[in-house]
C-alpha cells in the first residue's frame, strides 16, 4: 500500500516535496483535478429556476467539491466552448 501525501502548510514546503520526492511512490488515487479562476467576474446574471433543478446543482456541486455558482459558470462555458457539437432547438 503506498503512503498518502504528507500535509503541507506552505507553497516553499510544496516546491520543496515536489522538487524531493517521487510522486510515483503515493498514493494520488484521492486527487481530483483543481481548475483556477483567473478572469474577472464583473457581470451579473439573474434566472429563475425550479427548486428542483437548484437542488439537483447545489448537490451535484456538493459532490464535486465547489461553490455551486462556480459550478453553473463552468457548465456554461462548457456549453458554448468552440467546436462543442451543440444540438439545435435544445
């Protein structure tokens, strides 16, 4: 069984791990992938939606570790991403 990570309490202690270690040598099985926010938010948007569907996104957010508004931002930039195949009417 391979040993878990170690916790880290800076990013000099992080550089320095993973300058040292072997990553092969860990467990990364628990590690999902982290997507960063850089561009700024400076726009508004407003909808209306039934309490389910709020619900079904705040849960599914939940699960995947973030904010459900982050969530919704990312399925929307999902949607429109150049050469996605988007179905017509809906």
């Amino acid at each position: 069984m391979k040993p878990r990570l170690p916790k880290l309490r800076s990013d000099r202690e992080a550089e320095d791990f993973v300058a040292q270690a072997d990553l092969t040598e860990y467990d990364l099985s628990e590690m999902r992938p982290v997507r960063f926010e850089f561009q700024p938010k400076d726009e508004r948007v407003n909808m209306r939606m039934p309490r389910p569907l709020l619900d079904a996104v705040k849960a599914t957010a939940a699960r995947a570790g973030m904010p459900y508004q982050r969530f919704i931002r990312q399925a929307l930039e999902e949607a429109v991403r150049p050469g996605k195949a988007r179905r017509a009417g809906g």
